[in-house]
C-alpha cells in the first residue's frame, strides 16, 4: 500500500495540470491538504488504508523496490507534517491563487521526492529521488524571483550538482565491485571482497555527497544563505525536512544497509558531527538576523544526529532518528515563527526587534518552546533524544565526544536565549505598537507543532517504545 | 488512606495548576491569584498528611517500570517530606505577599504560573526517586526561574535571567554526564537499585566530581555563585523563592539526597567540599560588606550561609547533618523574610541603595523587627533558630577534628553578624536621610513578613520539634554516615 504515496501525489500533479486550469487553481490547496493528511493518517492508523490491496497491483508498475520500515514511518511522518506547515504558511502569506496553484505542484513534486527517497532500497532509484527533490528545491527556493532568492537557488544548485557528480561516481564505483545497485547485494559484495582503494574511495565519495547535501561543516556554504534568503514557507521546507532526508536520513539508511559500521566510517562519522555541532553553535551564536541563526543551528543540530549515527550502536541509531523527528519538528515550529515575525514586522533583523511577546504572545510562547527543545532542556521532545545520544556515546566509550557534545547543548540554549532576549523577551519598543499577532493561518501549524513537542516530551516512553527502538533494532538487525 | 495518590497530588496539583491558571484569571483576577495561593497549600497539606506514614517508619512509593532504566518513581521518605512542607510552606507565604507586591505589574499571570510551576518542580524533584526524572524536574525550576528573573523585561534583567539559565545549565549537563556515568556502572537510573549496587562497587570520583559541579552551580557556591547576586533585580518575592528558599536549597537537597542517602563519599570529599563550602563562606561574606544594594548583600549572605549547610552535610557527622538539614528550614524562614523585608522597603522607598536609606525603623516599626528577627536567625543568635543548627553544625565540626575548618567558618560567621548589623545600621537607624516619607502600605505583605519573623523565633524555641523529625532523617541514612 505504501506505493500509493509515491502514486497519489502523482496522480494529483497530473489531475491538477489537465484541462480546466481554473478550476484546478481553486482546488490545488485542497487537492494538496488531503494527499498531506492521507500520508500521515496512513502511518499513524495503517488500518484504515481498505483500498491498500488495490493499489498495489498499481505499484506493481513501478520498477522500483518499495520497503518500509520503521525509520521510514517517522520519516514519512515527519515529511507530511512538516509539508503540512509549509503549504498552510505559504497560503496565509502569498494570497495569489496562480502562485498557490505554483506552488503545489513542486510541493507535491517534492512530496514524491522524498517519499521515494525514504522507500527505495536500491542505490540508484534513491539517487533518482533526491534529484527529484533536489530540482523541486531549487524551483521553489527562487519562487519570490528577487537577485537573492536567484543567488542563493544558484548557490544551492551548484553545490548540489557536485553532490550529485560525487553520487554518481561512486554508484558507478559500487556497481563495478557488486554488478547490481539494490542495498542488499552491495551490502554483500562491499562484506566478501576485500578491503580495496576503490571500495573505500567509494564509500568516502558518497559519504561526502550526503555531507554536502546535509549542510555539514566544511560543507556548509550554500546552507546559511538559501535558507535565508528563500520564501518563508520554503525555509520551513527545505530547513524543516529536504535537507533533513536528502542529507540526514539519506546517510543514515546507507551507512546502515549499505557501507555498514566500520571504526574508519564511525570515526569519520564522529569528528564530522562534533566539528558541525560546534562550529555550527558558534556560528550561529554570533548571527542577528533571526533566519540565519535558525540555519546555523540546524547545522548544529544535525552534527547531533551524525553523531549518534557515528556510535554505530542500536541505541546510538535510536538517538538519531528520534533527534530527526525532533529536530524537524522543532525547527519547522521556529521557521514558522519566523514568518509570523517577518510577515508583522517586516523584518527579520533582530536588532531592530525587541519585546515581541507583548504583542504577539502565542508565537513568543511557541517559539520558547521550540528553542527549549532545540537546547534539550526537559521535559521537552529534544532532551530526550540528546540523552539518548549522549547516552549512546558514553556507553560505547566516546566519553570526549560526549562531553563536547553536551558542553555544546550549553552553546546552543545560549543562542537561543539570545535570540529570545533580542526578539521576544524584552521591552516593546515604541515604534512597534502597531504589531498584531500573526493570523489564524501561522497560529494553527504553530500550535499543533508544538503540541507535539510538548506530547513527545511528556510521553516518550510511549513514543520511545513503539516508534524509536524499533527503527534502531531493525536497522541493526 | 491511598497514599501513593497523596504523594502524586503533591506534586500534580501544583504541576498541572499552574497551566490552568491563566484561564482561571480570564475569570477573575482576584479568582487567579486565590487559586495560586491553594494550588500551593495543597501541596503543602498533602505533604503535611504524609507525615504519621513517614513517623510510623514507613516510605511512600509510586513506581512504574519504563524503558531505558528511566523508570518514574516517587518516593517519600523522611528527608523528602521534610523539604517537601519545608519549600511548600515558605512558597505559600511569598505568594501571599505576592499579592500586595506584584498587584500593580505587567504579566501577572505569567508570574503565577511560573512560580506555582516552579514549587511543583520543587515537589517533583524532592520526591524524585530516579536521576533522570530528577534532572528534569531540576531543569523546570531552570526555565521558570529564566522567565521569573527577566520578569521586569529591561534588557540588563534579561541578561541577568539568561546567566542564571547558562550557569545553572552548565552545572546541569556535567551532572547529567556524571548521572549516566552512574547509569554505565549500576545499569540504572533508580536510585534504589543504585544504592543496593553501590555497597560492593563504590561510584568513581570522576562520577561524583560531576555531579558535585552540577550541585555547587545550582546552590550558588564558589566559583559558580555570580549568577545569584545579578538574578537581584527580579521581583523580591521572586528573589526569596530563588535565593532564600528554594532554588539554591535543590543542590543542598541533592548533595543529601545522593550523597548522604544513597552512597557514601570517599574521606577526601569529607575535607574537599568543606574547604570550598569556607571559601565560598567568607569570599562571599566579604563581598556582602563591601555590596550597597541592600538585595545583593542578602544574595551574597545567601552564598555564604550555603556554606554553612554544605559544611553539616559533607563533614561526615551525624550531629553536622542533623544541625545542615535544621538549617536548611531556619536560612530559609529567616532568608525569604529577609528578602521580603527588602521588597516593602524597596517598594516603599523606590532604591535599593542602603547608604540612601535611614531611620526607617520610626516609619516601618514592623519591617524593622521583622527584619532585625530574621537577622538574628541567620547570625545564629539563641534563641533563634538559626541557632541551634548552626551550633550543631559546628559543634559536629569539631568533633570531627578539623579545626582549621571550623576556624574558617567561625570567621565567617562572625562576618555575617557584622555585615546584617551594618545593613540594619543603614537602612532603619540614624537619619531619616529619603525625602519620601516611607509607610508601610500593604498590610498583607507586612503580615507575611511578621509570621515568618515569628516563626524564625518560634522554630528556635521549640527546637524539639523540627529536631525529633531530623532524627528520622538520620535513621534513614543509618549506614552511610561514619
């Protein structure tokens, strides 16, 4: 049945793109919602799905291997969440029906992107999908057609074509070693052959393909600028789940199912994620501009979940994909909040901003509880998954990285303070009494982000038991 | 009676009250701030009603086993309950006051949820029976006390909010490394498993000097102590909550609650924490004679008689211990009437600045005595109650053979009296040298401070009391003290 989240995201950009243009312009931000709110109710009830049988005589079509497993469900998850966000920010800032009807398709594009990257299991079609992606991305990030939105889309093309080229060398590698791109087979030929220049040549090759395409230090160029510059609802995107699966979760599935957890590629692993933590905190400590600090802080905290992947441990894994929910979700909340900011007071500068709270006190509360989970203060979503990271680095013996890695947790509640000092918490300034709170249409996503936030934290056994330990144990298994 | 709901509504009802009290305001105000004083004398009643258990030798646990080793699990015990009705009574006090003080500010229910919320942490982190469930609770006072410190929203108050929030945090995270350095040993974070597994396995010093950092940066105590004189400009009811009452008392809480209940210290740690706990002792009592602001002078008076606390608990005595606990209930009566003191003057004078006041014992006769009371408490004059305790403390000390030690802190002690007398001096006797008539304005926050004078006296007097229940304590602890 899960076929049919690549199908119906499909099927709609085609149905929305047929004849009667005008009237698939009035219905694109519903055909959009209900394919968004059908893929998270199918991984949050599976049962209801009656018409799965159906559809997958469908997908049989296809000539891709669909699997899914438990890390795919959070990221299937996440990736309609956060969409959700970013299309109803979108709609409540551009009321431009042509732009809207735009804009869905490349989202809905982007949709089978990254559903498609999170199904695969071959190495090849899992390239075809972050491009899919990575094309969808580039659309959107010069959607606003100003010089910058256009640099930072050239910045990011750029970079990721190189990507790209890396990728494709080193499938091309692989495929000589193993003579078929599926993860299992390469997974066996890269175990009974032995240790060679060109293996390890393509493993490290790919390895900083995932790099560049999560934004980590020394790869980061192109991170601070496009998500700055790009329209409010793509930072949401791009920061809240594109770089996060095409970078993040791309490099955990294939470290894991793939390469598999050696002491070079772990240690690797480590010293890329600490480096991104740190520099990543500093970095973002010294920005004053509210979108820049977000993004150097998403660099921060993706080092975080390279670093629990780094420990090569079941419960190292653990911590990784339940610090890529939680960031994700954390971090779209406080992209959103930076839109309500821009779009009221027109500005995303924080020195000209002070006291916020005063007058648009629910994004001041939400943003408060985004930063704390961010900074992983209890009992909020993010503390738990650095304690199990932290965890997961103790226990295995990496106790320097542990101690930087939770030292830099001070570093990022730091910014994040100053960040709330500067915009929220302080004295309203005078010129500012014309600022209202943002409009039902921020507020909604606003809240239901940090309802989740606020749940995940309060019940993470729960949520630990059924979702988190499992994506650890089958990925180990 | 189901005790185990008892123990839960302790810390519940204040938890989750606290969110529902702005909805409440939408109500009345008067309803709201009626509502935060109950929120909190529920939770005080309840502890109280888990007292005839704790008396017939019984402890109170809740249990539930959850993954990872971060079972929930409260437990009561002897020492638990004793902070619990400790924080909780003096919380319910300063919210009383709150209602004259804070009446006339913005953010009212801000300030109500946080401070109800705040005291519910408090609950939740004396009955903690497992480290990470401890850790949380210490991190929901760190948050409340961020948003309670910055609460005037001026930028410095906000930069003084967010130093409290990264000194504490800093603490924080070290002693969470030493928390799951514990876990790595003992396989868990139940402190009754760890105690069962530490009897044949001591913890490493590595573990303990952690989580020692995290405890001294929560109470204050040299070189973590800056943040508490800066977090002044809060509101003073604010100020006794945190400084005075119950914020610095959570790493004294802590220190006992792992190191004297749950595994012993090596004999070097028996010399270590008291040489810090003097030099935090008398740096800070130093800087309290040289400070004008009368809040900061109380603040670092607080550092110093944290000393006095961390000296009883680490001595490796059980007259010490007895006499650090006692204190933690008589520094808190007379401190947060201290500070409460210095809120009516303050609001009444406008300044902080005690070489500008004068003679304001004609004016204020009863913030006066209040304030002259509580004093002689934390001087340690018979028969207050800071007395007592601080005789056992010493008198523990002694026995124990440091005399160097106690030398040091008999200095600092007799600091304390002079830097109180100067400030007394300054502020109530001489001139009247403020041209605003200073009056005491509102009743109910000078009725607030009278009872806690009273009970600053009455604690000493009835010594007995407090005391009997101390010695439950030490049974508990039977076997870890030498």
């Amino acid at each position: 049945m899960y076929s049919s989240l690549i199908l119906l995201p499909f099927l709609s950009v085609i149905a929305l793109n047929l004849p009667f243009r005008n009237l698939m312009k009035k219905l694109a931000f519903v055909v959009c919602l209900l394919v968004l709110l059908v893929q998270i109710s199918l991984i949050v009830c599976p049962s209801i799905c009656i018409w799965s049988n159906d559809l997958d005589i469908f997908g049989s079509f296809l000539q891709f291997n669909f699997a899914v497993d438990n890390l795919s469900r959070v990221m299937l998850f996440c990736i309609g969440i956060v969409l959700l966000a970013a299309l109803f920010v979108q709609r409540y800032i551009i009321d431009d029906e042509e732009r809207i009807f735009n804009f869905v398709n490349v989202l809905l594009l982007i949709l089978i992107g990254m559903d498609g990257i999170v199904m695969v299991r071959d190495i090849f079609s899992l390239y075809i999908f972050l491009e899919i992606t990575a094309v969808g991305s580039f659309i959107l990030i010069g959607f606003n057609k100003d010089v910058d939105a256009f640099e930072a889309a050239f910045k990011y093309i750029i970079l990721s074509v190189v990507a790209t080229v890396l990728m494709l060398s080193s499938i091309a590698l692989l495929l000589i070693v193993s003579g078929s791109t599926s993860f299992s087979s390469i997974s066996d030929a890269l175990k009974t052959s032995p240790d060679s220049l060109l293996i390890s040549s393509a493993v490290a090759i790919f390895l900083c393909a995932c790099f560049i395409k999560a934004g980590l230090i020394p790869f980061h160029g192109w991170l601070a600028d496009t998500y700055s510059a790009a329209p409010a609802a793509v930072s949401v995107l791009l920061a809240g789940i594109v770089t996060k699966t095409v970078g993040a979760y791309t490099l955990i599935r294939i470290v894991n199912s793939v390469f598999g957890f050696e002491s070079s590629i772990n240690s690797l692993l480590l010293v890329i994620g600490i480096i991104s933590i740190v520099i990543g905190a500093l970095a973002a400590l010294g920005q004053r501009d509210f979108k820049r600090m977000l993004a150097y802080s998403s660099i921060s905290q993706v080092g975080y979940i390279i670093l629990g992947l780094g420990c090569g441990t079941t419960l190292g894994l653990a911590g990784a994909v339940f610090h890529l929910f939680n960031h994700s979700i954390f971090k779209t909340l406080l992209f959103v909040n930076s839109a309500a900011v821009e779009l009221e007071t027109g500005t995303t500068d924080m020195n000209g901003l002070s006291g916020l709270s005063k007058k648009m006190p629910f994004t001041a509360m939400t943003s408060v509880v985004a930063s704390l989970s961010a900074a992983g203060i209890p009992p909020l979503s993010g503390f738990w998954s650095k304690l199990i990271i932290i965890m997961a680095l103790w226990m295995s013996g990496f106790y320097v990285y542990a101690v930087i890695a939770i030292l830099a947790s001070v570093l990022t509640l730091a910014y994040f303070l100053s960040l709330q000092r500067m915009v929220f918490f302080g004295r309203l300034k005078e010129d500012s009494a014309n600022i209202k709170e943002a409009g039902l249409g921020l507020m909604f996503p606003a809240l239901i982000l940090a309802l989740i936030i606020v749940a995940v934290g309060l019940f993470f056994p729960f949520i630990i038991n059924t979702f988190i330990l499992p994506a650890g144990n089958i990925l180990g298994g | 009676m189901r005790y185990d709901l008892v123990l839960l509504n302790t810390v519940l009802i204040p938890v989750a009250g606290a969110f529902i009290l702005p909805l409440v305001a939408r109500i009345s105000l008067k309803t709201r701030d009626f509502a935060a004083l109950g929120l909190v004398l529920a939770s005080f009643v309840f502890s109280l009603l888990l007292i005839p258990q704790i008396m017939a030798g019984r402890a109170v646990i809740i249990f539930s086993q959850l993954p990872l080793g971060f079972n929930f699990v409260l437990t009561a015990d002897a020492l638990a309950v004793f902070m619990a009705c400790v924080s909780s009574f003096i919380s319910a006090i300063i919210i009383l006051y709150s209602f004259g003080y804070i009446s006339h500010y913005e953010n009212q229910n801000e300030y109500y949820t946080m401070v109800v919320l705040f005291l519910g942490a408090m609950m939740g982190l004396v009955f903690a029976g497992n480290l990470i469930l401890l850790y949380v609770f210490w991190e929901i006072t760190a948050i409340t006390s961020w948003r309670l410190i910055g609460f005037f929203r001026e930028k410095k108050h906000v930069i003084c909010a967010d130093k409290a929030f990264l000194v504490t945090m800093f603490g924080a995270v070290l002693m969470l490394i030493g928390f799951i350095s514990i876990f790595q040993q003992t396989g868990s974070f139940d402190l009754a498993v760890i105690k069962e597994s530490v009897k044949t396995n001591p913890v490493s010093n590595l573990a303990i000097a952690l989580i020692l950092v995290g405890i001294f940066s929560k109470s204050a105590t040299l070189p973590f102590h800056t943040w508490l004189p800066d977090a002044g400009v809060a509101p003073s009811p604010v100020t006794a909550l945190l400084h005075a009452a119950i914020l610095v008392k959570i790493g004294v809480y802590v220190f006992a609650r792992l190191f004297l209940t749950t595994f012993s210290l090596a004999q070097f740690w028996h010399t270590a924490v008291p040489i810090i706990a003097a030099i935090s002792a008398i740096v800070s009592a130093g800087a309290a004679l040289r400070e004008t602001d009368i809040k900061r002078i109380i603040a670092y008076s607080t550092v110093s008689q944290i000393g006095f606390i961390f000296l009883g608990l680490s001595i490796g005595n059980e007259l010490a211990v007895a006499g650090g606990l006692l204190y933690i209930l008589m520094h808190g009566l007379a401190k947060a009437g201290l500070f409460l003191c210095a809120g009516i003057i303050e609001q009444n004078t406008k300044t902080k600045d005690i070489t500008k006041l004068g003679g304001l014992i004609k004016t204020m006769p009863v913030t006066a005595m209040a304030f002259l009371f509580c004093a002689f408490s934390v001087m340690g004059i018979p028969p207050f109650g800071g007395f007592f305790s601080k005789y056992m403390v010493f008198a523990g000390a002694v026995e124990t053979g440091h005399l160097w030690i106690v030398f040091a802190f008999l200095v600092g002690a007799f600091l304390t009296i002079l830097y109180l007398f100067r400030v007394f001096n300054l502020v109530f006797l001489g001139e009247a040298r403020s041209l605003i008539q200073a009056k005491e304005k509102s009743p109910i926050m000078v009725t607030s401070v009278a009872i806690l004078a009273v009970l600053s006296l009455v604690g000493g007097i009835f010594i007995n009391y407090p005391c009997g229940f101390v010695q439950i304590i030490l049974a508990n602890m039977a076997g870890i003290i030498k």
